[in-house]
C-alpha cells in the first residue's frame, strides 16, 4: 500500500513538473516570437495578406504551405517542438493504455510507469537545456535526447557554431543528463 502512494505521489509530481516546463517553455516562446515579430504556431497569413487566427482559414482559402519555410529559421523549431511533443504524447498515450489494460501483469503495468516517468523526465531535460541556451545569448534551440544520447540544434546569428559555442552548449547538456560529452551531438540550424 505505501509503496503504490509513493509511486503514485511521483507520478503526480512529475506531471506537474512537466506541465509546468511546456507551459514556461510555450510562455517564454510566445514571448519572444511577439518581440520579434515572428509568428506563432497556428497564425496564417491568408493569400489576400490579411492575418488569419487560424490555419484551416487559410486552407479554405486555397493557400498552400510552404514546407520549405516551415524546417527553416525559427518555424524549424517550432516544428521541431511539435514533432517530438505528438511523438512524446503517442508513446505516453500507448504505455497508458498497456498499464491500464484489463488482465496486464503488475510487471506490465510497473514497466509502463517506469517508460511514462522516462519520457516525463527527457521532456523536463529537454526544456532546460532549450532554457539554458536560449539564456546563453542563442537565438532558439531545441534538444532531442534518446536512452544513449542527445542532441542540440542552435540557431545562432551567424548561422555557425564555434568551438567556444559547442563547449558553452556541450557543458550545459551534460550537466543536465548526465551524459558523457561522448554522447552530446551539437550542430548549427541552417
């Protein structure tokens, strides 16, 4: 009994904490792109040149997206953020389902709680590497960390990475995962 409240209690601690970091991460986001000028996820410019609230208006009007701008620049990881948060949420939703699932063993249901508080815990990495970088100076950057490694795509102004750039950003990736440098891959975004 007192070890499913425990369990119980970091789960519901990491939810929070999780929760807590995309919205900082969507505030601080949103922040910056009003500064800047740029868009934000979800606003359309309609063929016509006026401002949409929403995609599916310009849809409806017969625009058509440009993927070439969407993995470029900021929309690049924006996109990026996205990609990983449905790929997160799909692997979330599947082990929840496996937990939840009439007649699953006690050891299917640990293992899948073992797998949600994993990814819990990459997405909280994730987002303080992103926060760390962006607070060095860098334009935007995005993290991707897996079991055995992670990478960091930055954008910085000149579009180029120099050494002191990567041993800045390879020291705060390591010291949020625990990584060897080994295992921390750092590239430019284009």
């Amino acid at each position: 009994m007192r070890q499913s409240w425990k369990r119980s209690a970091v789960i519901v601690t990491m939810l929070v904490l999780v929760g807590t970091a995309v919205f900082l991460n969507w505030k601080y986001t949103e922040n910056e792109a009003v500064e800047t000028g740029t868009k934000i996820l979800g606003e359309s410019t309609l063929v016509s040149g006026e401002e949409g609230s929403d995609a599916s208006e310009a849809e409806a009007a017969g625009a058509s997206v440009d993927e070439q701008a969407v993995y470029t620049g900021s929309d690049y990881f924006a996109s990026a953020r996205l990609t990983r948060q449905q790929a997160r949420d799909s692997a979330i939703e599947l082990l929840q389902q496996a937990a939840a699932e009439d007649g699953a063993a006690q050891s299917t249901a640990n293992e899948a709680s073992e797998g949600i508080q994993v990814l819990a815990s990459y997405t909280m990495k994730e987002a303080q590497i992103e926060n760390l970088v962006t607070a060095k100076g860098y334009a935007d950057c995005v993290a991707f960390m897996g079991d055995e490694s992670v990478s960091v795509v930055v954008s910085t102004e000149s579009g180029e990475l120099t050494d002191q750039d990567v041993a800045k950003i390879k020291d705060i990736t390591v010291n949020e995962t625990g990584y060897p440098a080994s295992s921390v891959k750092i590239m430019a975004a284009n």
